[in-house]
C-alpha cells in the first residue's frame, strides 16, 4: 500500500500569491492553448481546476505532469517533504517576481464571439403571424389527424 504525505501546510496568501504570477507567466508565455487557459482563470471565467479537468486543456496538463514526473524520478519522499514548506514557496516567489517581462509579445487573446451565452439557447417563439396580422389556421392540421 502507498503512503501518502499529509499534505503542506503553505501560507494561502503566498499560495494565490505564486498561482497569480504562474498564470501571468503562462499567459506571456510561447504556448498559446497556456495563454489562452491562463486568460480564463485570471478572468475569473474558470478556476485552474477545473482548467485542468477540461478537455480544451487536459493534454497540455498531461504534458506539465510528463515533465514534472520526469523531473522527479528518483527522488525519494524525504527529500521531497523537506522541500515542501513556505521557504520553497517563498523562493519560487521570489524567482518569478525577479524575472524580467518577456521579450515576445503578448500573444493576441482569442477572438471573442458575437453569440450570447447567457440567454438560453432554445427560446420559445410565437407563431408567425400572416399579412393580415392573425394567427395562422390550424384548422386543417387538426382535420389530418382526426382521420
């Protein structure tokens, strides 16, 4: 049976205070599908768990986690719960708030889309109305059935 870590016990300030400039490194970043996913949580328009279990983004976060298991073999479990405390935290603060902007663009955020989301999508209309301004007979439709 695996044993788990009990999990870090990171400031939450300093927490939202890393996710805050990790987004804004993805969202200048090369990679547009990161850019694009940074913009939306930044928006407030998805949080970054539910980025992670969206189709739209869940092979960029496939790749992430190759890299960062990768990165991690053969490193054991002590050495891993050293690392995990708020000076780590506070060290990858302090590297991303050093780091200079990028020299690369902005990569222009994707084309918004004229359609409104908010209204419901299947609204119910009222029959059209003939030339003379009255309903059309369904008189004839009824007969059909009838028989």
């Amino acid at each position: 049976m695996v044993e788990h870590t009990p999990p870090a016990s990171f400031d939450k300030d300093k927490m939202r205070r890393f996710t805050e400039l990790a987004m804004r490194r993805l969202e200048n970043g090369p990679d547009p599908l990161l850019a694009e996913m940074a913009r939306e949580v930044r928006s407030g328009r998805m949080t970054l768990i539910e980025a992670a279990a969206s189709s739209a983004y869940r092979e960029a976060f496939a790749t992430i986690a190759d890299k960062a298991t990768e990165r991690l073999r053969g490193v054991d479990i002590d050495t891993l719960v050293a690392a995990a405390d708020d000076s780590a935290l506070d060290k990858l603060i302090a590297e991303l708030e050093a780091e200079p902007a990028a020299d690369d663009p902005k990569p222009d955020p994707p084309a918004e889309d004229d359609f409104d989301f908010s209204a419901p999508l299947a609204q119910s209309q009222p029959p059209p109305r003939s030339a003379s301004g009255t309903p059309p007979q369904r008189a004839r439709w009824k007969g059909r059935r009838q028989g």
